[in-house]
C-alpha cells in the first residue's frame, strides 16, 4: 500500500521513465535516447546496447528475471513472450545478460496473429521493435518493452505502428502550416490524449456461472430487473465502501506503472464505473490504456469481482464507452486547440479548429469506422451514447466565433459570466463558456475535442490513427489553399479561406440533441452518413477516398488496408457466430433445465392440490403452466431458426457477404430468442435458475 505522502515517489517505480535514465545512462546516451524520443530521430546500436545494458541492471534490481517485448497485434489484445536474462557461462553457471540487439529486435513467430491475408500462414516471422518512445516498466517480474510489430515483409499486424506513423504525418503537416502562419520556432507537433474508461464491476461468482459473460462478455438472455437506471441514483453516488477499495487498489496498480489515474466516479448505470487518467503524448496513452484495462481486470480478481469492459454487457442499461480527449500541442508549449483570451484573433486556433471540422465532416464514414465493434455495434444508435451519425458540438462561444468567421464580422466574446448562486456564503466564480452536450459524438470542450464513441473494450489506437490521419489531410489541404490566397503576409486572406472552408463543412455541425428522431431526419437531409452497424460502414474502408488518404501520408499501404478489411470483418463475424452459440447452449441447456424443474414442480403441485381437495381449479398454478407451455412454443421454434441461420452462416464465404449475413439474420434471431427466453425467465423463480439474474448482478454489489 502507498502511503499518500510517499505518493511522488512512488509514482512510476516500476517504469524506466526519463528519470531513472537521467540518473543512470552516461550523458551523451541519455542524450541521443532524448532525441529520438523527441524528434523521431534514428538510434545507434551503441546507444542501444549501453541502455539495454542499465535496463537490465535496473531491472534485476527491481525484481525481474525475464524480458519481453510487448506489442498489440490485430487481436486488439496485448502479446508478449517472455525470456530470461540468464545466459550460460563456461563453468556451468549462469549470468544475466541483455543485449542492444534483444532490445531493439524481436523475432515472435507471427504465424498464429491475424493477418487478413498479407501473409500465407507458413511465412511464420514476424519483427517486434523497440518503440522508445513509449517507457519500458516491468510488471509480474519481467521487464515490458512496449514494441511496434511487423511482418517479414514489413508490413504492419499491429496498431502501434500506423498509431506512429499517422502522429509523426500529423505533426509534418501541422509544423509546415504552423511555418507559414510565422510560427517559425515549432519543430514538432505531439497529439495528446486522455482516454476515459467506463466498466462495469459484478461479483465474481455470478460472472463464474455465466457462460453468456465468460465467452463472449456480454448477457445474451436476461429478464430486465424491476428497478434499472431510471432513478437516476448512481450517477456520481457514493462510492460503496467494497468497490472503494477496489478503486484504491486500482489507482496504487496503476500509479507504480506511471498511469497518470487521476479521477473516479459512479457512472450512469448500476454497478458501472469510470477511471480517467491524465492526458499523455497518444502513443504512450493507448499503451496506457491497454495496461489499464488489463490491470483493471486482475485487481477486479483480488476483490473477488469481475470487471466487465464489453460496450453493452447489459441489454436495457447503458454501455460503456471510452470518450477519448484529443488535441494538439507543439514542442513550444501551445496546445493549438486552446482558444486563448481572444480567439477571434487567434489564427493558429481557428485555423486548427477548421481542420478538424473539415476532417470529421469529409471523413465521418472512416472515423465512425475506426469505432466499429460487434460490441460498439450495440451501444452507438441505441438510445444512450452517442448516435452512430458523427457530428460536432462546439457550444455557444465557438458557434458565435464561427458565425462572426462567415459574416466576415468582428467577433464579440460573450466574455465571463459571473456564476450567482443566490446564497451569499457561496464563493464566486465564473462560468464556462459553453455547457456540457453529452449526446454529442465529437464534442469541443473548451481545448480539446472529445471524441465519445470508442468503446470500452477495444483499443483507441484505430480512433487515433484516423482521427490524426483525417486532420493531417485537411492541414495540408488548407495549406496549399492558403499559400495559393497569399495568407502569409494577409489576415483577410486567411478570414476569406476560412469563410469558404465553414461554408462548406458547416453541414457537421450541431449543437443539439443528438438523440432525437428530429435529428435522425436533420442530418439525413444535410446529407450526413448514418452508418448504424460495422458491415455498413465497413465498405468505405477501402473506398478510393480512404486509400488515396492513408497512402498519401504514409500511413497504410494499399494492402495493409485490405488485410484490416478482412481482420474487421471476420473478428466481426466470429465474435456474432460465438454469441449466437453461447446463446443456444444457454437456453436449451441451462434455462430450459430451470423451465421444466419449475413445471414439474408445478405439475406436482396441481395433482396434489386436487387430491387433497376435490374440485380444486388450481387456476394460478395451471394458469403459469399455460404461460410457459405457450412461451416455450414459441422459443422453441426461434431457436430452431437461430441454429438453421448459423448453420447457414458458416457456409458463406465472402467477408462482407457473411458479416452482413450476421448482422440481418442471425442477430434478428438472436432477438428473437431472447424475447421468449426473457419472459420464461421473468415467471420462473430465481431458485430454479442455474445463473444470476440481471437483479443479482446489477444491486449486489456493497
Ligand atoms: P471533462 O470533465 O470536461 O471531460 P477533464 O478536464 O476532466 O474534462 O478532462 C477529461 C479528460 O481529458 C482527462 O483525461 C484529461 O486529462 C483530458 N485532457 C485534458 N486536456 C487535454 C488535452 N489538451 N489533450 C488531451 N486530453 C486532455
Ligand atoms: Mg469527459
């Protein structure tokens, strides 16, 4: 346990962060290590082996016995195999060694991690190496080097890698136009991102007698319980003491791995929760991430919970997501989304600001793509997190900004609105300048986008790379624009681009609410996509349009585009095929077995009663028998159905072909079924079922 006045020190004990290098690597090592972290530049093999060699001193002084190189391959899990130090010594013995070579190269076999087809399974090596940018730290005695994963061919199986290139394009294009509007000193632009995680915590035994959570993360049957999210009563309530301190354990875990945790709260529905960290360069914030989540579950194991992170682990009660803050921060210190006191005459910042709105209006499709989950699938378009159409909320100071930018006007500030709470003994303070819009999908929120529709469960590299990717585009497409209008020496040339630029994308922006049908009618006449699942949106993956930007900025190849392509999909259909199977070993196995035992009883029951007393109807015991009878008809005939259509499911062979199929069919029947088993569930008596109900699970928590 850290003691609170230990805290600084204990932050990152386990992390070779700049720090521990500062105070062990010679000078000139430390030097070199900087700058490429910092600029992106090329390490030398003597620079690597010497921090190869005080890492592993390091190392071995902190505990650990084993090195691995850690990387994020298409899975969207992490992957690590671990090796020892020691190597032998001509006496028999044993020394511990760690070379520059180990530490920048890895060779895993990369036979058994998906690769859309750009390799043939027999072309077995693969390449890991080392992302210096991104700390190594060591966790359960081995030392974890975050790495960026290849094939032999040197195309990318991971999400590293593009996350790396489509930060180093964004920052290419944002120094060229950052130039030519005079800020001459930036050499580097850093993406920066905070990536708040919603969960849900559930006692661990009920998880255990799932087979619907244990598989495939989600309940697929569940009678809604008689109170769910409508009082409104969990949201920022008090913590229970249990899950208190699981929060505390959590927050320990993850500051000795240098993860800035810095808040927590009840969210929205029963038993969900929410960690936010603070904001970190992005490549290091979705390895962060992906360490959170692990570390989420395994604390989650020592407090006897389990920790859900699946989109929609609940039907009828919100999903968890991962809002991701975005923005963009040059090596001088200016976070470029940051509208500063006069934002009418900051030019770097509207013309920043005009890029992003340009890049989500002329790529919505992709961004809402980069999102794309079976899981994600249920949560975006459902009544609760953002709709799956993509929109931009700036609130009022910005839409007066932009409004006085397209009547070529003199901005007004709304200046600062002294907040009066009517009680004198309050303090004073003054208000924000824009209101909160939770139903907004990519929200401005004062300096810095928050872009709401990743999931829970999946990595916020694919957000990132597009979202990065799109932005770059748009720079350098107003950079020519604005070179050719002559904006280095004139203001007014800048005002008029912008002027064109919000009278083309203002279509994008919408400061309402977003769940509404109004808005569903809205955007479709403003022409905005509503792609409502994955098989929908997956098309444009490799439309011309997303080839033509990946390519351009080095981001994707032609053919690592299509090898995500068919990755999506098939992970798509799989994760459906496996739900679907769960779902009819459930109901015919462990439902039906509490159905029938509760009709017996029943059964029973009746036969009795009348023994005992002649003539007796029995109208409530035969009425529940009828009830059933006629539900599991009914049930019957739909799983009937579900198996028939999966069936059928497995013999298709186009990739779009069968997800489509999944999503129309099979997910239709898995509706289907769930409406009969959920009412068989609501009439039998919880003693009859094998596994929790959604009661159970959601308000047992102290
Ligand atoms: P809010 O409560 O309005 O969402 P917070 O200040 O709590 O705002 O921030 C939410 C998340 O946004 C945190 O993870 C925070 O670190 C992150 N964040 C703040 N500033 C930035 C920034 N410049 N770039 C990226 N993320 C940021
Ligand atoms: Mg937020």
């Amino acid at each position: 346990m850290i003691e609170a006045s230990k805290l600084t020190e204990e932050f990152g004990c386990l992390v070779f962060n700049d720090k521990v290098m500062r105070e062990r690597l010679p000078k000139d090592i430390y030097k070199a290590v900087h700058k490429t972290i910092e600029r992106g530049t090329h390490l030398e093999l003597d620079v690597a082996n010497c921090v190869a060699a005080t890492m592993k001193e390091w190392a071995v002084e902190n505990g650990a016995t084993h090195f691995t190189h850690w990387f994020q391959p298409m899975t969207g899990l992490t992957a690590e195999k671990h090796d020892s130090f020691i190597s032998p010594t001509d006496n028999g013995g044993v020394i511990m060694e760690f070379s520059g070579k180990e530490l920048v190269k890895g060779e895993p076999d990369a036979s058994s991690f998906p690769s859309g087809g750009l390799r043939a399974t027999f072309e077995a090596r693969g390449y890991t190496a080392w992302d210096p940018s991104s700390p190594a730290f060591i966790k359960d005695g081995s030392l974890y080097i975050p790495t960026a994963f290849c094939s032999y061919g040197g195309e990318a199986l991971d999400k590293k890698t593009p996350l790396l290139r489509s930060m180093e394009a964004l920052s290419k294009e944002a120094v060229k136009m950052l130039h030519l509007l005079g800020e001459s000193d930036v050499k580097r632009v850093n993406t920066t991102i905070g990536s708040e995680q919603e969960y849900f915590l559930i006692d661990k035994d009920y998880y255990k007698k799932r087979k619907d959570l244990l598989f495939t993360g989600r309940t697929l049957i569940g009678a809604p319980p008689t109170k769910g999210q409508e009082m409104e009563d969990h949201y920022f309530g008090v913590i229970k003491p249990k899950v208190s301190a699981y929060m505390h354990d959590l927050d320990e875990e993850l500051w000795k791995l240098g993860i800035p945790a810095k808040t927590k709260h009840n969210e929205v529905a029963p038993s969900q929760h929410e960690l936010a960290p603070v904001f970190e360069t992005a490549n290091v914030a979705v390895d962060h991430n992906q360490l959170t989540m692990e570390v989420m579950k395994k604390v989650a194991d020592k407090h006897n919970y389990a920790c859900l992170l699946h989109e929609k682990p609940f039907e009828g009660i919100n999903g968890s997501g991962k809002h991701n803050n975005w923005s963009i921060c040059t090596d001088t210190g200016i976070n470029l989304l940051d509208p500063g006191k006069t934002p009418g005459e900051n030019i770097p910042f509207l013309v920043f600001l005009m890029a992003v709105i340009a890049a989500v209006d002329d790529y919505a499709p992709i961004l809402r793509l980069s999102v794309a989950s079976a899981g994600n699938d249920h949560r975006l378009g459902g009544n609760e997190a953002p709709p799956a159409i993509i929109s931009i909320f700036v609130g009022d100071e910005l839409a007066g900004l932009l409004k006085s930018v397209e009547q070529g006007e003199t901005y007004q500030s709304l200046g600062k609105v002294q907040m009066v709470m009517g009680a004198t003994v309050l303090p004073h303070f003054t208000k924000d300048n824009t209101d909160r819009n939770r139903t907004s999908p990519f929200a401005f929120t004062g300096n810095k986008f928050e872009f709401r529709m990743p999931g829970s469960a999946v990595s916020v590299a694919n957000a990132n790379i597009v979202l990065n990717t799109a932005v770059a585009e748009e720079i350098a497409r107003l950079y020519e624009k604005l070179e050719k209008a002559g904006a280095a020496g004139s203001k007014d040339a800048i005002f008029e681009v912008l002027r064109e630029e919000l009278e083309a994308h203002k279509r994008i922006l919408f400061n309402g609410n977003g769940y509404t049908d109004e808005w569903v009618k809205e955007a479709e006449k403003r022409g905005l996509p509503n792609l409502k699942s994955l098989p929908d949106a997956m098309p444009y993956w490799i439309s011309d349009s997303s080839v033509e930007l990946f390519t351009k900025h080095g981001i994707f190849t032609k053919e690592e585009l299509e090898s995500r392509y068919e990755i999506l999909l098939e992970n798509y259909s799989k994760s459906i095929h496996i739900e679907s199977l769960t779902m009819q070993e459930m109901v015919r196995k462990d439902l039906t077995e509490g159905i029938i035992s509760y009709e017996k009883d029943l059964s029973k029951e009746i036969i009795q009663k009348k023994s005992v007393l002649e003539g007796a109807e029995c109208f409530l015991e035969s009425g529940i028998l009828r009830e059933l009878e006629e539900n599991s008809g009914k049930m019957c005939k739909a799983l009937l159905k579900l198996s028939e259509d999966t069936k059928t499911a497995e013999e298709k062979t186009d990739a779009l072909e069968v997800a489509n199929y999944y999503q129309k069919t099979v997910l239709a029947d898995m509706d289907e079924v769930r409406k009969y088993a959920d009412a068989a569930e609501a009439i039998i008596p919880d003693k009859y079922l094998s596994y929790p109900t959604y009661g159970q699970m959601l308000f047992s928590l102290r």
